[in-house]
C-alpha cells in the first residue's frame, strides 16, 4: 500500500534528505579508511577533511528542513504566516544535538579506536570500532540538525504542535509512537539512527500510513509484520487482535523477555506489564492469587506472561489461542 496520502513535499523531503545523509555517512567513512594506526597523526590529515564534510552536510540538511516546513504548510492547507524572523542555516553547522561542538563528536571515533586497542584490539580492529561509532554519530548528528532546523522554520511561522510522521520501512518502535503529537519545545523519543519526522499537526488525519499504526501495520506483508513486531508469533498474534503496543513494549527493557521451564517445555515470559499498574495485570485477573510485592511495594504477578510464541505453541486450536492471548493481556 502505498504513501498516497502524503503531501508531495513530505515524500520528497523524506527521501531527499535521507539521501543527503546516506552520502554524508559514506564520504566520512571514506576518509575516516584513511587512518593508519598513528591515530593521533593520522588524524591529523583525515580530521580536518571529516569536519569538513560534517559541516557541509548539515548546512544542507538544514537548507531542506528549511523550505521544507513552508512548503508542507502549503501543502496541508494551512495558513502561511510570513517567519517572524530568518533562520541562518549556517547558524546550525558545527554543534551536535547534544550542544558540544563536532570536533568533539569527530574524534570521539579516535577516542573509541584508543579505548579498543587498551582493551586488546589490533590497530585493525579498533578502527573498525571508530568507524562503526563515527557512523552512527554522522546519522545522529544530522537528523538533529535536520529536527532543529524543522522547529525553528516551525516557529518562525508561529507552529506549535507538530506530529510523528513515519518514513517506511519503521521499526515496532516507532510504529507504535506514530501520530504522536509534541510540541516545539519537546522532541519526540527515538533511537540511533530514527528517520522519523516532526511535522506540522494539521498533516495528522484519520487513516493516514504516517500516523495510523495499526493502519500501518496492517499494509505490511508477511515479512516486513514479523521483522517490525519481532517475529513471525507476534506478527500472527497481531492479525488474531492483539495490541501492537503491548507486543513491542515487551521487549523495551534488556531482559525483559526470558525463557523457562513449564508446561513440560520451554517457554517465552515477559514481566512487562504485570505490575498493578500494568495492562496485563488487568488481564490477568484469574491468576491474582499468585501475586507478591516488589521492591518499590507495588502488587506483581508471579505467573509468568507467557509470549505469543508460546501461547500459540500450547494452544489446542485458534480459538484457545485469542484465549490465552486475551488472558495474558496481549488482547485488550
């Protein structure tokens, strides 16, 4: 199903500037196979260039995030108020989201590669760390730049509430935060390398791909269910009624999903949920005799809530499978 929903200006801009990033990322990468195992003076030659080509990328990461936010007022219908005043994008080149400059950001690739030769990485091995760090924080540091520049464009011309909009293929993480509505002071949650967008409020509508997701969700083959959902019994379980929200928050904390022995087998249990102040817990209603108080004195479940996976592997039929699923909460 395709995104025909979406404002022309959106689509592009999407893909315009992921484009723009993807190029950034490879040229830094680039130079940065230009180090030798004198880290320190190598980079004395490679740094400079990397810079270079970090502040060149986000001035026009921020030059599209600019027109960018005009055109998709347009777009959606919204009156366009003339900016109560301009926004440089050059203002925006050599900081990081995080407010420290980007030669801080830039050699801490050098830094990692030290750390991983202290800890016994050949030359090699621990250029292969700072490339994989200075990678990740290329893509971070321009989606931040892009985000920045989107909300001071947005507030120039007096926008104040903006939503989540999706670029597919999205992870369960972001799939279940869609249509989310922040406003300008507040940035949405994402994880390294999040390609989603803030955009004007007005572009969320009902049915929307970007901002529906179970919609969203529903558009997916086979495959691409599991790989968002995390597996081929979540994707089913989804299809049978359950909550996507409740199958991805699942997996939100480290460990919060492990294995055990029951019903002579091994099964999958997740704890999320199972306080007093959880969804499953509600859900769980039959098994409250089985409860004690955790360390911060709330009610908990100590029956396991077993995961879909193991809940379709014990059920009789389809029917006793959306049974169990109801009863450990994943049906609401």
């Amino acid at each position: 199903m395709a995104l025909q929903s979406l404002p022309p200006s959106a689509a592009e801009y999407a893909t315009v500037q992921r484009r723009e990033a993807g190029a950034a990322v490879s040229a830094v990468l680039r130079l940065w196979r230009r180090m030798t195992g004198d880290f320190d003076a190598s980079w004395v030659d490679v740094g400079p260039q990397i810079l270079a080509t970090m502040d060149r990328a986000q001035e026009r990461i921020a030059t599209g995030a600019l027109a960018y936010v005009p055109a998709v007022i347009g777009d959606t219908g919204q009156r366009l108020y003339a900016p109560t005043y301009d926004v440089e994008p050059t203002a925006l080149v050599g900081t990081a989201g995080s407010g420290a400059p980007t030669e801080v950001l830039a050699y801490s690739a050098v830094v990692q590669a030290k750390t991983a030769v202290a800890d016994g990485a050949t030359a090699a091995q621990a250029l292969a760390v700072g490339a994989t760090y200075l990678s990740t924080a290329t893509g971070t540091l321009l989606s931040d730049t892009g985000r920045t520049a989107e909300k001071m464009a947005g507030n120039a011309r007096r926008v104040t509430w903006y939503v989540r909009m999706l670029t597919p293929p999205s992870c369960g993480r972001c799939v279940i935060l869609a249509g989310k509505e922040t406003t300008a002071r507040t940035a949405f949650l994402r994880h390294p390398g999040c390609d989603c967008r803030n955009i004007p409020q007005v572009e969320a509508v009902d049915g929307d791909l970007t901002t529906d997701p179970k919609a969203y969700l529903e558009s997916l083959g086979d495959d691409n269910l599991a790989r968002s959902l995390g597996s081929k019994a979540n994707a089913q379980a989804f299809k049978d009624g359950a909550d996507p929200a409740q199958l991805i928050n699942a997996y939100r904390r480290s460990g919060s999903v492990s294995t055990a022995q029951q019903y002579g087998r091994t099964v999958k249990y997740t704890t999320t949920g199972t306080s007093s102040r959880g969804l499953a817990y509600r859900a769980m209603s039959q098994m409250r005799a089985n409860q004690r108080l955790d360390a911060r004195g709330r009610n908990v479940i100590t029956t396991r809530r077993l995961m879909p996976e193991s809940v379709y592997q014990i059920a009789k039929d389809p029917a006793d499978a959306r049974r169990l699923l109801r009863l450990y909460g994943w049906i609401l």
